[in-house]
C-alpha cells in the first residue's frame, strides 16, 4: 500500500491499487457480463424448449425450409473468426499489434460474411413468404400444391418466381389455426406427420427471433472490433496493456457459441 | 508509509477542505462525474422525484376511492393510474432506490475503496436509468398505460395504450440496474482492501452483493420478456397468441421469473440498512453475523424458486403449485434469522430511540406483519380465497413499502450527515417516523380486513360495505403523505441551516464513518484501518464536539500492523 508507483502506471486506474487487480476486476466483470448474456438468449432457448414439447411436429415440419448448406457454412465461418479472434489476443499479449490489426481484420471479414449469408438466407425467406406470426404466408403452398414436404425448401425458395404483386400482409394465406387452447395440446397431430400441422408459423417466430438477436450481437461485436482495430493501428495494446482485446474476444466467443446451439437446434431438427 | 502518505496527500487537491460535492464545480463535472458519491447523489434525486410522482398517483387513485361511485376521476383513467402507480414505483424508484442510489454512495467506502470497479459503467447505468425514465414519461404523455405493472398478455399486446414505450422504459431500465449489479459484484470481489475479509465486510455488502446476484441472474429474463413482447405487440409474432399457436400464461412465467426475485432486489438492500442501523443504535455488537450474512445469499438463490406462487390461479399445475408453495415457505426460514437477530441484537443493549433506529423499528414490525401475511398467500388453500384482493394488495405494501421504504427511510436519515455533511432536526426526524408509520398502517390494515372480505384488487367500484374501509385507508394515505412532506422539509432544511456533521455523529464502526462529513473525493485521506465493523468498544465519544473518535490505543494499533 505504502508504494504508489501504480498510481504513475498509465494503464492503471487511479481507483486501483495494481495492474494485477484492474485486469482480475476487468475479466471478472466481462464474465458477469456474459452471464447476463447467456440469462438473455436463456429466455429465448426455454421458449424454444417449451414450444418444441408442446408442437414438435411442427418443428420437424418447418426445419425443412431452412437452408442446412447456408447454416452449416455460417458455422464454420463463425467457428474460424472465433479462432481468429483468440490469435488477436495472443499477439496483443505479445505486443504486436499489426498482428492483432490483421486477426481483427479477418475476424470482422468472417463476421461479414456471416451476416451476407444470413442475408441470403432472410430474403429467401422474406420471398417465400416464411414470416413470423400473423405474417406467415408461405408462397410455396400455391405454387407446389398439396404436398409441400416434398419440395426442397431451398430450390421451393429460389426458384419460385417471386410473385408481382406484394403479398397482403394483412391476410395471412393459410387458416389461421382457430383451435383455441387446444392449440397447445397437439398430442394426436404426431400422427399425422404428412399433413402440414397446425401453427407452423410458430417455428419461424422462433427462428427470426433468435436469429435476429443473435444478428444484433454479431454487429455489436464488429462494433467492438472496430473500436478495437482503431486501438491496434495506434499501437495501443501490449503485455501490459490487453485487456480490451482480451473482453472483446471473450464477447465474440459467446456470440459465437450461441450460434453454436443455434445452428442444430434450428436447421438440423429433421 | 506513516511517514510518507499524510505529505503525498497533502499535496493533492483532496486535502481535508476539499470534499466530493466542492472538489470540482459545474453542471458538467455532475454530468461527467466517474464519482461514485455524486452518482449515488444523481440517483438519489432521481429516484425520490420518481417516488414523488408515483405517491402523487397514489394519491390520486386513493382520493378516487373515497366513494363507491365515481369521485374524481372516470374507470378508464384509474386503470391508468393504477398502472403507472406501479410501474413508477416499481421500476423507477424501489429497484434502483436502495442499491443504486444509497449503494452506490455507501459501497466503496463500507469496503475502503476508492470508488467502484467501473466508474464509467456506473455513470453509464445512471444514463440509462435517465434514458428509461424519459421513456416511462414519453408513455404517460402518450396516453399512459392500462395494463397494470405487470403488462400481462393478452391484454398488453391489445390494448390501445401505450404499452410499447413503457415497456422500452422497463427494459432499459433492467440493464441499467444489470450495469450497477456487475459494479457490485466485482467491486465486493476485487477492491477489498487489505485487511477486508469477506467476515470483515459490513452486513450491507453482503445484502448488496447478493442484491447484485439476483439482478444479473434475472434481470436479462425481463429483458428479454418484455422484448418478447414489444416485438409480439409490433409484428405479430404470436409467441404470447393462442391463435398462433402461442402461449399466454408463458409470459407470466417469465415475468414472474424476473419480478419475485425483483422483490428482494427491493428488500434485500433494505435489510442490510437495518443490519447497519441496529447494531449502533443499540450499542451492542449486531447478533450472529454469519446467519445475517448468509440469510442474504440463501434469500437471493431461493427467490429464484418460487416464481409459480404467482401464479396459483393461472393453469398451472397443482404438483408445481404445491412444489412452488412449499419453496415460497422455506423463504420465511432466512427471513426470520435475519428478524430473530436483529431482535436479538437489540435485546439487553442500550436502545438509542433517534431518527433512523425509530424508522428500523417500524421497519421491523411492518415487515413482520407482512412476511406473515405471505405465508397465508403461500398456502394454497388460502390464496385461492383472497387471491387478487385488497388482502394482496395490503401484503405487498407491507413488505415493500413497511419494507424497502421505510429502510431506506431510516438509511437517508442514519447516512444524511455523510452524503451531505449536515446534521437534522432530531426531533422533526422523529416526527416524521411516526407519522409515516401511523399513516401507513392506517392506510393498509383496513386493506387486509377488505381483502379477506372480497373486496377484488384493481376495481373502480365497489359495494358500500366496503365504503368505511376504503374511507380510512384514504385518510392514512393523507397523514403517510404528510409524513413524507415533513421528512423533505427536515431533509431540504437541513441543507441550508443544519449544524455541521461531525465524521462519527452516530457512534458507527463502520469505515464510511472514519472519512470526514462529507468525504472527500476519493473518499480517505488516508487508508483506513479495517476493524470489526461492529466492535464498538475501539470508539470512544468526545462531548466537545459530539462526536465518536478511534480510540489512540486502536490507532497504535495500526501502526503496529502496517510495521
């Protein structure tokens, strides 16, 4: 206590006693801080859960729309700028920062073409009509008829000629599923797994929900990365000195993990 | 070091003159400030303007009720009364009252920090807090809201109110109390001083740090709840619907798994004030420290169980309601250690009956009959009968208001010398105790009788059988309204013709009353000497000017340590 030699420490806080402390309170912190993370997609994943026992015809049904090729790519992509990610910290750790420059780089080119991908993906979507809720549509019931479950949703997706004119959102184009409480208790419905089973549009709820929050961390993080690339190209990180890449890769590697789980639980139900 | 440090201070601008409020001067050195003293003061402002705006609501709402019929107001704008009634309070002064406003202040320097682990995250969550109280505001000027506090769906995602923006309020007002939690729960782990073990803390940051558990385990539920249903009330997405499949009663669960454990946000915090204020004014050492302290953890991690006692009514199942009965009774076991304490705290000490100990004894009591009253709603049988009557009503008044309120009542009164370096009237401090707790009781006992007689919560009408009930809880609820103007006029009085406070007014062992009244800006001139918080015997009272002092013997005594 009697030496105040870290109170001259540029990169400690004047509320710290040593480096030491301000980097254990830092990384505990950010762990409290995913903590809340995991509390927030946890709300999502149990409304998951609760919805799949309750319909999971539904989500044998509906899985097949989504584009298992796309998913499967955007994990591998999410799963190598994790890995960038983590280079970046060893090399800020070592004080080189045109190494960090570059992990970063990659790391925010791998979460662009994540989110390219998602694109692709959310305007097929968007144009076979396979929106959430009341805005559920499916297109690919007029052009395929009665027995959707044999069309490949992806090439159903690309291939159908969008329509000219706008779809009424107002009106959504299959029944509503007038079934009242018994909606939530389809234990008969298992049987007949041809038929297109009720409240499918529950499936996509879920999927553009999740999905789409987990988008908005992936730009929060490449947020982060910018803030962190402009810190590198200023030469700002060293041994002494990395505890920001540090937090941010430990953010990234949540957003990531929540992908994860995303991934098979979505695309790779059927 | 005992050579070295008093000359290395004297040269920096936080000498003995200087303190957290004179240091710097400006609006912008407020608005900027990474000090946790002058966020604590910002939260404190805010926060009582909030309780301001939501007893005017009660008020209102009270006056109403007066007579069976309409008296001032139409059926519609009660429902909106009622409802910002319990959003402003909960949300906007009794979860960040407490914790946000006295903790920020008190935490650091109960530990000898010098401020909080994230000054700027602190700042930022007091941002926040502006952010969602603009955002409650923006709704009330949109119309207000009629949903009740609580938003339940199907109604919240159909009416034509605005619950859109109350509920963006509500959850940016759950991060910003996310933000304070991480500050706490760090700053306790990380910025102990030497010396501060975790049996050396003071029981209020235990209560704090297990306040902090709870809102980062369940605060991102909320968040993500109320999110589920502003995007269900703007695109449809049917996940609250049954026409889509939905279910409503799950946004219950949800909300509720947030907002029970959010009641002890409420009173945990409050209990540690008590746990602070007992042991002083009773000149006795506070009573088993160890079950205080672990009473609080054991109440955080149990809140998270009993979530379904909410919902005896809604669907669920009757095993899960006699499960969750069951968890909701093991709650009053940590409950009744922390009560048992500190009534065995006061037992055979030297009471000393000023200001704050009178509101911690209100405290006690009010408390006591609203943790009883809980354990008739526990029981299922019982709840089923006075479920969503005035019998509900009256106990989570006298949990959260006879609780967090009357706490933090008490707290302003025992740390008013510290945040502001001024001394109150006593005996106007006194007064406005009593009032407020005979206002109070006045107000909310007939509740109880009403309750167990029928009378339904949340109705504009009722039978005239009711009439005189209702007629003396809204004269209580003039005389605890009274009360508050007389603990503003002491508080706001003496700001401007108190006497000076001496460091120590109270006699207190606790480090927050080594630094001077009021501290400087990073809070001690010199490190303080960890002690038992509530050995009382290493002070002695100097009548000159009335005021307690470290003995010499225990200042040799950190001499010896640090050589």
């Amino acid at each position: 206590m009697s030496d105040h030699e870290p109170d001259h420490n540029p990169h400690v806080a004047h509320h710290y006693e040593t480096e030491k402390q301000q980097f254990e309170s830092g990384k505990l912190g950010m762990w409290v801080f995913l903590v809340t993370e995991i509390l927030l997609f946890g709300g999502l994943f149990c409304w998951y859960a609760i919805y799949r026992a309750n319909h999971p015809e539904v989500f044998i049904y509906a899985s097949r729309y989504l584009d298992k090729v796309l998913g499967g790519i955007n994990t591998i992509i999410l799963i190598c700028s994790s890995l960038t990610m983590a280079w970046a910290v060893r090399a800020a750790q070592m004080g080189n920062n045109k190494l960090v420059v570059r992990m970063i780089l990659v790391t925010l080119l791998c979460a662009c073409g994540f989110l390219g991908i998602k694109a692709v993906e959310y305007n097929h979507k968007l144009n076979a009509g396979l929106t959430p809720g009341r805005h559920y549509a499916p297109r690919h019931e007029e052009q395929a008829g009665a027995d959707p479950a044999v069309v490949d949703p992806a090439s159903a997706a690309g291939d159908a000629n969008p329509p000219v004119a706008p779809p009424d959102d107002d009106k959504s184009l299959i029944a509503p599923a007038a079934r009242g409480p018994e909606g939530l208790n389809l234990g008969e419905e298992k049987a007949q797994g041809e038929q297109v089973p009720d409240n499918v549009a529950l499936f996509f709820s879920i999927y553009w929900v999740m999905t789409g929050l987990h988008g908005l961390h992936v730009l929060a993080g490449m947020g982060v990365m910018i803030w962190l690339l402009l810190r590198a190209k200023r030469g700002e990180f060293g041994p002494h000195n990395f505890l920001a890449v540090d937090c941010g890769a430990l953010y990234w590697h949540v957003v990531d993990l929540v992908w994860i789980f995303l991934f098979p639980l979505l695309y790779l139900i059927d | 070091m005992t050579t070295s440090l008093p000359v290395e201070h004297g040269a920096e601008p936080t000498g003995t003159e200087d303190n957290y409020l004179t240091c710097d001067r400006g609006i912008k050195s407020w608005i900027f400030t990474l000090d946790h003293k002058r966020i604590g003061v910002m939260y404190l402002i805010f926060t009582m303007g909030s309780f301001l705006l939501g007893g005017v609501f009660a008020l209102l709402l009270r006056t109403e009720l007066l007579t069976p019929q309409k008296t001032i107001m139409d059926a519609d704008t009660y429902n909106q009364m009622f409802t910002l009634h319990g959003a402003v309070m909960v949300f906007l002064f009794i979860i960040p009252g407490i914790p946000a406003a006295m903790g920020n202040f008190v935490l650091p320097i109960m530990l000898g920090a010098k401020d909080m682990a994230f000054p700027r995250l602190n700042l930022a969550s007091l941002y926040l807090y502006v952010l969602g109280a603009v955002f409650a505001v923006l709704a009330i000027a949109m119309g207000g809201v009629d949903t009740g506090w609580t938003f339940y769906t199907p109604y919240s995602t159909e009416t034509n109110t605005a619950v859109i923006p109350m509920t963006i309020g509500a959850f940016i007002l759950g991060f910003s109390s996310v933000f304070t939690g991480i500050n706490f729960i760090v700053t306790v782990q990380k910025l102990r001083p030497k010396g501060m073990t975790w049996f050396k803390m003071p029981l209020m940051l235990w209560s704090l740090y297990a306040t902090a558990i709870i809102q980062i385990l369940a605060t991102p539920v909320l968040g993500i709840t109320l999110l589920l249903l502003i995007i269900e009330r703007a695109l449809g997405v049917g996940i609250f619907d049954p026409a889509l499949g939905g279910d409503p009663v799950l946004y219950q669960h949800f909300f509720w798994f947030y907002s029970h454990p959010a009641v002890y946000i409420m009173i945990l915090p409050a209990m540690g004030i008590i746990s602070e204020i007992i042991s002083p004014f009773s000149r006795k050492h506070i009573f088993g420290y160890t079950f205080i302290a672990f009473s609080s953890i054991a109440i955080a991690l149990l809140s998270f169980l009993v979530w379904g006692h909410h919902m005896f009514t809604s669907t669920q199942s009757p095993l899960a309601s006699t499960i969750f009965s069951a968890l909701t009774f093991s709650v009053a076991i940590p409950s009744a250690v922390k009560v048992f304490n500190w009534l065995a705290t006061m037992f055979r000490g030297r009471l000393v009956l000023k200001t704050p100990m009178l509101w911690v004894l209100g405290f006690i009591f009010l408390f006591g009959i609203g943790g009883l009253t809980g354990l008739f709603l526990g029981a299922l049988a019982t709840d089923i009968h006075v479920h969503d009557t005035y019998f509900v009503v009256a106990h989570f008044h006298y949990t959260m208001f006879g609780g967090p309120v009357m706490a933090m009542m008490g707290g302003l009164f025992y740390w008013w010398p510290k945040f502001f370096g001024r001394m109150y009237k006593e005996n106007w401090g006194r007064l406005s105790a009593l009032l407020v707790f005979t206002g109070f009781n006045l107000t909310f006992f007939p509740q109880f009788i009403m309750g167990i007689r029928g009378m339904p919560r949340r109705y504009f009408n009722y039978p005239e059988k009711f009439e005189i009930f209702h007629q003396l809880s809204t004269i209580g609820s003039y005389v605890l309204a009274f009360g508050f103007l007389v603990v503003f006029f002491t508080l706001v009085h003496s700001l401007f013709r108190g006497k000076k406070a001496p460091a120590n007014p109270w006699g207190s062992a606790t480090l927050e009353w080594r630094c001077p009244s009021p501290p400087p800006h990073e809070n001690f001139i010199e490190p303080p000497l960890v002690t038992d918080p509530y050995d009382f015997s290493i002070l002695e009272y100097d009548e000159a000017s009335d005021c307690y002092h470290l003995k010499p013997s225990a200042k040799l005594a950190e001499d010896g340590e640090v050589a």
